[in-house]
C-alpha cells in the first residue's frame, strides 16, 4: 500500500468516512486534498496539514472551480473518491417533502456526477486513475422509511457500473463502496429519526442497528477506508464496475 506519488481528492473529506479515508491515503504516501461544505472543517483539515477547500458537491459551479484547484494545487489527480451524501429525511413515502427528496439526490447521486465529469481531465493524465463512490448497504437492500436515502444510494451503483463500461476501455477503474451502519454521530442522528418515525425507544432502535449484521456491530470509518485503499492500490488492478460490501453481512435494514 504505497500512493506515494498519487494524488487524491476526497469529498466530504474532513469528518466521519471521507476523515477517515483521506487519512488512510496520506499515513500510506499520498497527496491528500479533500473538500467539504463545513467551513469549520475545512479550517481543521488545514491544520492537520491537509490541502482543503469548501465546496458544495451538489452545485456545478463549485465543483468545476474545485477541479480547477486541484489542479493548481497538485498538478493532476489519480483517485477520486465520491465520499459526499446526505442521509435524507424520514418518514412514510407520502409524508415526505419533495424538496427534500430533491437534495437528497442532488447531493447523493448529482453530486458525483458532477466530480466524474469534472475530474475526468485530470484523471485522464493521471496515474493509475481511480475513481470509488461511496454507495450504502440501503443501495442493495430496501430501507422502510429511507426511500430517498436508499433511491439514491441505488443510483450510485447504477452510475458505477456505467462508468465502468465506459471509461474502463481508458484505463480507468470505477468501483462502489456499500458501508453498513458506521459508528458514529451520523447514524445515531438516523436512530434517533427513525425511533421517532416507529414512536419506539431509540435504545430498541439502536440495538437493532447494532445486530443487522451477522457479526453483531456497527462497523467503524477505518474499515471503509480500508476498503478505499484497496480499491484504489494495485492489488485491486482488475477489479472494476464491482459493488463491494463493509457491512459485516447485511442482509436486512431496519
């Protein structure tokens, strides 16, 4: 696992998952820069040492200039991970609100479409070029109450695969990431709604979450960015348009 000499842009890069991937690349060599809509968080990722910026994955305009500093700032770029998503609202497909439904997707699955297309120039002169969206388990299984959630994190695959076919030709790899619960604040938030939704205890909840998978646990950011790693390393050289699971065996969502 050396990236020394790689260069790598994280969405969402500075908490939780994408956190825990961009340090995963630099401990093993690689450039890091990594993006996120907190600008308090960027502020923070700075001052770890890494390169950051605030963008909004979900507006275009951002994203092109985003590309444009990774540029500037790199030269090029070898590996793209699609880290930013939301988790959407809650509730009954007819209670929801359609502008909320609508960000859900503008984030999920626009967002990325957004970072292929712009970052394709970059990874067409690049190094071994990669690119891992980070998809769910909700995008193999279905998820009462999570529609959008789960609507979204389905497109990813389908937009993974696609890619695959299309850019594999080039030399380029894509591939999809399906986390399970990952500890955290995230998916306590996603508890705490969805016990509010079944007007059960959120302890109940929580339990189920923890016992979904068939080692009994939520699984932690490291073992998604193990994952990223590997996708991203040569070891992975042959592996392309797959939708590989970090979720301890899922086989229901709750």
């Amino acid at each position: 696992m050396d990236f020394s000499g790689r260069r790598v842009l994280v969405t969402a890069g500075a908490n939780g998952i994408g956190q825990a991937i961009a340090t995963g690349f630099r401990e093993h060599g690689a450039q890091v820069f990594v993006t996120d809509i907190d600008s308090r968080q960027v502020t923070a990722a700075q001052a770890a040492g890494f390169s950051a910026s605030v963008s909004d994955a979900s507006d275009e305009a951002q994203v092109s200039s985003l590309m444009d500093s990774v540029e500037q700032e790199f030269g090029g770029l070898d590996v793209l991970v699609n880290n930013a998503g939301i988790a959407g609202p809650t509730g009954p497909v007819e209670t929801l609100d359609a502008a909320d439904w609508t960000r859900t997707f503008d984030v999920n699955i626009h967002g990325q479409f957004y970072c292929v297309k712009h970052a394709l120039p970059l990874l067409r002169r690049g190094t071994e070029p990669t690119i891992i969206n980070l998809s769910s388990a909700a995008g193999r299984l279905g998820m009462a109450g999570r529609s959008a959630y789960s609507a979204s994190k389905w497109a990813v695959i389908g937009f993974t695969k696609t890619l695959a076919i299309e850019l594999g030709p080039e030399g380029i790899r894509t591939n999809a990431i399906c986390p399970g619960a990952v500890n955290g604040p995230r998916i306590q938030a996603v508890i705490d709604a969805k016990a509010a939704m079944l007007g059960a205890d959120p302890a109940e909840v929580e339990a189920l979450y923890n016992n979904q998978s068939s080692l009994g646990r939520l699984i932690e950011a490291e073992d998604v960015a193990n994952m990223a790693l590997f996708l991203a390393s040569g070891m992975a050289g042959n592996v392309n348009g797959q939708a590989l699971a970090v979720d301890g065996n899922t086989e229901k969502l709750y």
